[in-house]
C-alpha cells in the first residue's frame, strides 16, 4: 500500500485531473457556442481524456487499498475575450499538471514506493505531450488572431478524425 503521504497527494491530484476536464468542458462550450466546430470538439476531448487520467489514478487507488477521498471542484472559468485565451488557460493548466505530477514522484521516490513511482511515470510522459500540444496550439492561435477560422482549419487538419 502507497504511503499516507502519497494517498493523500494523489487524492489530491484526481480533484485536479476532474477539475481540468471540468474547465475543458468549459471551454469546448465556449467555442462550441463560438461557432468553432473543431476546437469544441478537441476540447471535448481533452475533457474526457482529463477524466480518464482522474479515474486511472482512482482505479490505482483502490487496486492498492488506498482510500479515496473525492473533494470539491471549483467552477471553471467560462467567460472568455477572445479565440486566444481559453487556449492560453488551457496551457497554464497543463503546466501546473507537470508540477504536481512532479510532486506525486518525488513522494513516491522519498517513500521507496517504487510501485508508485513507476506508476507516475506514465503521467509523467504523458504530460510531455500534453504541453506540447497546448503550446502548438497557442502558437497557431497567436498567429491566426485576425482570423481564428485559420486556427480552426490548423485543428482540423492537425487533431482531426
């Protein structure tokens, strides 16, 4: 069984992980209502994509007798100015993702829960992409700031089914 430390840690960070599919629901509302098709639908993704990770860690959880405690999930941000900023959010988020999941491996590796830790590992690279894909999306979206269909049809082409 994981460390109290470590439960307690990524009780925590399966708030966040259903926080961040929360807030990317939001924004694929936003750009849903915004007429952007494609970006919805992306964001509707990584939504559900959020959610997996969060019930990854639940099923982690129970699989080794840690207890699970679900907390509270703030309101996501829902108002948005333009095509750029929920882009912008969604990166901060990404980032503060890495950090925590950064954290749960250091806890993981201090307590020689070497099951955990190797667990975290898939987070870990995972976050790798999950950065990069944010960031390339918000290059695209800076550059297409006079004309968001640009950053539509970059979505298209680049994350389409």
């Amino acid at each position: 069984m994981p460390s109290e430390r470590f439960a307690a840690a990524l009780n925590e960070q399966v708030g966040r992980e259903f926080a961040a599919a929360h807030q990317y629901l939001s924004i694929g509302t936003h750009y849903e209502d915004q007429t952007f098709p494609r970006l919805a639908h992306f964001f509707y993704e990584q939504a559900e994509e959020e959610r997996e990770h969060a019930m990854k860690m639940v099923r982690y959880m129970l699989d080794t007798n840690c207890p699970v405690e679900l907390g509270t999930i703030a309101a996501p941000t829902n108002h948005f100015e333009s095509h750029i900023e929920p882009i912008k959010l969604a990166l901060e988020q990404e980032r503060k993702v890495t950090v925590h999941i950064s954290e749960l491996f250091e806890i993981a590796r201090e307590t020689k829960d070497y099951q955990s830790e190797q667990f975290i590992e898939w987070f870990l690279q995972e976050q790798v992409e999950e950065e990069s894909t944010m960031q390339d999306l918000l290059a695209v979206a800076e550059r297409t700031r006079e004309i968001p269909m640009l950053l539509e049809e970059y979505v298209a082409r680049e994350h389409g089914d």
